[in-house]
C-alpha cells in the first residue's frame, strides 16, 4: 500500500472510535477513553493491570495501536473489556 492508498483510507477513520465484535456476535462502537486489561507484560504496564485506552491509531502496515498514557502499544497486548 503507497502512502496515497493509506491516506485515502484513513479518510474514514478516527482517532477516537473502535468497532467491535462482540461474544454474541453484535457491532458495537466504542468511544475513546475505554478500558482494556493488559494481557503481557510491557515496558511500563504489568498483566492484568487495568488501563484507559486514549486514542486508536493505525500504522503504516495497517496494524491498530491504542495510545496509552501517551505510549504506542499494539491492540494484540490487550483484551478490551466492555460493560
């Protein structure tokens, strides 16, 4: 994907919104600031702890990263849990 494809389709996306499936199987639109359990040790972050996603982002290779107190992680670190 050039840089002019991945412009075009971050168009459509924003910062501060996330679609997900849910367990039975319905779409649900989570707004940013939501809470994700970390599921591995990270740098600053421990399994299990509880944390505050700011802001969803995307990088080059089209792979999802939530900003964490400031922090880019990838999404696979992490179970988002829902109300």
């Amino acid at each position: 994907m050039n840089e002019r494809q991945l412009a075009e389709l971050l168009k459509y996306s924003s910062p501060n919104e996330l679609y997900i499936v849910t367990w039975n199987n319905l779409l649900k639109l989570l707004f940013t600031p939501f809470k994700v359990i970390v599921s591995d040790d990270l740098e600053e972050l421990a399994k299990g702890q509880v944390v505050w996603v700011e802001e969803v982002k995307v990088t080059k290779e089209l792979k999802t990263v939530y900003i964490i107190h400031g922090r880019a992680y990838y999404y696979h670190h992490f179970d988002i849990l829902t109300d």
